[in-house]
C-alpha cells in the first residue's frame, strides 16, 4: 500500500530538483501514484471534494499535491509531459488531465496560484494544442505520435493534415516570381537553364 502523504512528499522533492532525480525518479514516482489513483485520497480546499485527476493534483500547493511549476526551480507540468516521451501511457494521461488554465495575470495584491492562471495558447501550432487535437479528432496519428513515429507533435499534426508546413520554398518561389520585374525573371531562367550554376 502506497502512503499518500509520503508519496507527496517524494515527488515534491522530486519536482524541485535537477538531473537523474527528474529524469528517472519523478516519472517512477507518478506512475506508483497513478496507479493507486493517490489523487481520489486527497482533498482539494477549493471544491472540498477528492482532486478530479492527477493533472490537477500535481500542480496543486504542497502539502496536498507536488506544486509542479511552482517555484523558481521546479519542473513545470509540460516539462514533464516531454520527461515522459518513453512512457506513452503515462504521457497519454498527462496530456488528457492537462490542468486547467484560466486567462490574464493575477492581480499582484491576489493570493492566485500563478501556476493556474498562466494562459497558454490553445490554438495555432502550439504543441499543446496540436497533442490535443491528435488526441481528440486523429487517434491513430496520436498513438504514432506517443509511440515515437514522430519527432515532434508539429510532424503528427503535418502529417494529420491541420498543421501546415511553414516555410514551403515552392511557395515562396512563386511569390517572388510574381514580385520579380522582367529582367529579374530573364537573369532567373538564365540561370535555371544554366544547371543552377553561378
């Protein structure tokens, strides 16, 4: 039987370090926690209920969950999201319990978690909105994705067909072409039927 508050303990330590505690021991340590589902045994003060998953959990203000992202040192909730790249079941439910963020900064007076009120974009080409679109609306790109099929979220999402690729060359050639004058484009062809040489 896993000791909650013990637990909580380990991986706040191990969320405010460095080096091979992060990599190797946070990861060890989460995944004994989601295994007994250590989050249903805490109370959240907000809701005076059970933390609804571990996305929230994690972040919450020690004593009562790790502080992921709190403090100048500690790991934030999508660091360790990439940490996990080699756990794709663990990875998987990061992703799926992101913690909710809300929008703006704090007032400075407030007593808000910082933490939970960052705004993070959630549209475009940011890898978290592109791991969430995979997750939601391309289940076998995702799961490519997770087993390393891809280097990066953007690849999946290219290859899903939502994202598009940035800097095409043939769509920048065309676009000058039409900006070129006459002698631009004579000097080009020129120079294409030359072999690309200078």
């Amino acid at each position: 039987m896993l000791d909650i508050h013990a637990a909580t303990n380990k991986i706040f330590d191990r969320v405010h370090r460095t080096g091979e505690e992060i990599k190797n021991d946070l990861p060890n340590w989460v995944e004994r926690f989601v295994k007994v589902k250590g989050w249903t045994k805490v109370i959240d003060p907000a809701t005076g209920n059970p933390f609804e998953d571990v996305g929230q959990w994690l972040v919450a203000n020690y004593p009562l969950g790790p502080g992921m992202g709190q403090g100048r040192y500690a790991i934030s909730y999508d660091e360790f999201i990439a940490l996990c790249d080699d756990r794709p079941a663990l990875k998987d439910l990061l992703v799926k319990h992101r913690p909710k963020r809300g929008k703006g900064q704090p007032k400075k007076e407030s007593n808000v978690d910082i933490v939970n009120n960052t705004s993070e974009r959630k549209t475009g080409n940011s890898r978290m909105y592109i791991e969430e679109r995979l997750q939601r609306d391309h289940q076998q790109i995702w799961k490519d994705y997770l087993a390393g099929k891809y280097k990066s979220a953007r690849q999946a999402g290219i290859a899903a067909g939502f994202v598009k690729q940035g800097h095409d060359p043939v769509k920048r050639m065309k676009n000058y072409w039409l900006k070129a004058t006459g002698n631009q484009r004579k000097e080009f062809m020129k120079w294409v039927e030359s072999g690309c040489k200078d």
